[in-house]
C-alpha cells in the first residue's frame, strides 16, 4: 500500500523551523514525515529558520512530540555527499550518527545521495571504489541497528542506472536500498517510469516532485538533481511521469511512504496533498475491482 507523507524541508526556503513544519504537516491530516538531519549545529536552525534536526538534539524528546501530533519519521534524510574522498572524510560520519538517531527515534532508514557535480581527478571506475569503501563503513552500522540505507537519485553518478545497479548488486545487502525520485530522474533527462522498473527490486521509499515547464526548458538533462517542486504535484510537466510511477508501484504490490516535495507554501502543500491523495485513491479502487 502506497503511504503519503512530507518532507520538513518543503519549508526550508520560506524560514520555517522543525516545530512550525510538523504543525503544518500534521493539519495535513498525513501521518508520515521526513526530515533532513544536521551534524553539528546550525545557527539558522537555532533560531527557528531552518526544519533540519541537529544530530545533537534529544530523540526521545522529538519522538514525543512528534506523538502528540500523530507523526511518524518515515526516512530521515542525511544526506551528505557519500560519493569520493569527502564522503569517506565526512559522508561516512555523517550517515553512521544519522543511523544511530534514526534507531533512538524509531525511523527505519536513512537517506544518502552523491553530490551536484562529478569529483574532478577521478574516473567512474574510481569514483565506484571509493564509494563501495564508504557504504560497506556505514553498512556495518546498519545492520547492527537494523537501519536501512538508501540511496538516492540526486547527482551525476546516482543518475547513472549502470553505476546504481553496480552498486546495489556489489552488495546485494537488505540493509542497502533506492529511495527513489521522480523529480531528480526527470531533470536528469530520464523517463522517471524506465528507471523505477530497472531498480524496482531495491527500492523501499520515493521522493514526489514535479517539474515546472519553465524549469524543465531551461535544464532537463543538463542538473541531475532539484530541492523540491516550484509548482504543486500534479500542476507541472512531470505529473503524468508521477502518476505512472504510482500506478507501476501499485500494481507490482509496492508498499511504503512517499514523501511529497513541493515549495511548502500553504497553497502549494494543499493542492499537492489534494492531487497525490486522489491519485492513491484511485489506486486502491482499482485495486479493489
């Protein structure tokens, strides 16, 4: 069964904090939420203007709170750069506390990615390597924590179905999966329906975006990866894309969260919630014919 929910980051660029974010989500009348987490601190997200989650703060104490709003953390999102030598100086740290708070918090995976940009100096052969290295370090964790990791569509070689299957077929770990995005697979130049099926196996969590027209003129195939959709779900050029991917996820008995992605103004999050709640609705009535 297909499970709505929305990411706390929908409303990073309009200042809004983890406190504010929840509220809103939860008079969504969703039950799922996802969050980017922090390590170290932020001042932005001290005072209030930032919805990420310091590695630092008290899980239990979030977990309560996130109980009297009736949420659920579905995936908390660590994504530092996992790809090259940054990744194995600081990827790897970062996603191995992010499972540790995940654990305390009763959040079944974290989410990882690779940067915007390929890593100057090194080949794809390399690059692998080098990324091999740093999931089998986090790895170790995730099975003692029983914490998936995902991997995410986002950048130059995540977009590279060869260099993803590579990497989930080098481990063939239950511990290592796709989240994955119809937003990042579509600007990458994609057909977002073709990449789900070719991962299909590994993946256990989606990101929703869509596109706007203006945006998808402007860099389709030249970006890898978007923060979240400009205009609401199913209001730009990628709808249909979404909608195909939903249908496929059903029909092949699919079950997990979705995360919507769009600008988290009061408008866009409703029409959004509205649209994505409609499409799994017909869903579940096809499923019952």
């Amino acid at each position: 069964m297909i499970h709505l929910g929305l990411h706390t980051d929908n409303w990073r660029p309009l200042s809004v904090g983890f406190e504010a974010a929840c509220e809103k989500i939860a008079a969504t009348g969703l039950k799922h939420i996802e969050f980017c987490s922090i390590h170290g601190q932020n001042f932005i997200a001290a005072l209030g203007y930032d919805p990420g989650v310091s590695l630092q703060s008290n899980p239990r104490a979030i977990r309560r709170f996130l109980d009297k709003l009736g949420l659920k953390v579905s995936q908390i999102d660590g994504s530092y750069p996992m790809m090259g030598p940054n990744g194995s100086a600081f990827g790897v740290q970062y996603v191995t506390q992010t499972i540790r708070f995940a654990a305390e918090l009763g959040c079944p995976m974290v989410d990882t990615v690779d940067g915007a940009f390929e890593i100057p100096g090194l080949t794809r052969k390399e690059v692998f390597r080098v990324t091999c290295d740093n999931y089998r370090q986090c790895l170790s964790w995730a099975e003692d924590y029983r914490i998936v990791i995902n991997v995410e569509p986002h950048g130059p070689y995540t977009n590279d179905l060869e260099f993803m299957q590579n990497l989930f077929q080098h481990f063939e770990s239950e511990w290592l999966r796709c989240n994955f995005d119809t937003g990042n697979t579509f600007i990458a130049g994609h057909d977002p329906l073709d990449y789900l099926k070719a991962l299909r196996k590994y993946i256990v969590h989606c990101h929703i975006k869509d596109v706007s027209p203006a945006l998808a003129a402007a860099v389709r195939g030249e970006e890898t990866g978007i923060g979240s959709s400009e205009v609401f779900v199913g209001g730009g050029v990628n709808a249909e894309n979404v909608r195909a991917c939903l249908e496929y996820l059903n029909r092949t008995g699919w079950d997990g969260v979705v995360s919507i992605e769009c600008s988290g103004t009061d408008e866009n999050t409703r029409k959004s919630v509205e649209w994505m709640k409609g499409v799994v609705k017909g869903l579940r009535r096809k499923g019952r014919k």
